[in-house]
C-alpha cells in the first residue's frame, strides 16, 4: 500500500491511529513519538488518520473596481 503523506508530516497513519486509541496523557504520548502534544491533541480530535487537503480555501486575488463590477454581475 502506498501512503501519500505531505512533506512536513511528522506522523503516519499508524501512529495517528494509535494517537487515537491511547488513553495516556497527551504529554507521554508526545515524548514517545517525538512529537508535540498540540499535534497529539489535533490528531484525537479527528474522525480520520488521512492528511486532509493542503489547497488554499479561498483564492488571492485582487480586482478591479471594473472586473468586481463584471463578476458580481455574472453572478446574478
């Protein structure tokens, strides 16, 4: 199976899995993976072990004055 992780991911799916299934504190947790315990808190509240999305959610663009005019009025 290949796993397709991003390039700064400190974790895999198995050891997010086991993130999530460990009752220890998030602190023993961290020091046995080397990792800190914002990442073990982030990864307990996820439903999935996948790396989501790295695309931008909202565009950088700039308009003009004319071309918000034009698409604002596609738009309707």
């Amino acid at each position: 199976m290949l796993i397709s992780l991003h390039k700064q991911a400190t974790t895999t799916p198995k050891v997010r899995a086991a993130i999530q299934a460990s009752t220890e504190p998030a602190w023993v947790v961290a020091e046995r993976y080397g990792i800190s315990e914002q990442t073990v808190w982030k990864w307990r509240k996820r439903d999935s072990v996948q790396d989501r999305s790295h695309t931008a959610r909202r565009l950088q663009t700039t308009l003009t004055p004319t071309q918000e005019a034009v698409a604002v009025s596609l738009r309707k």
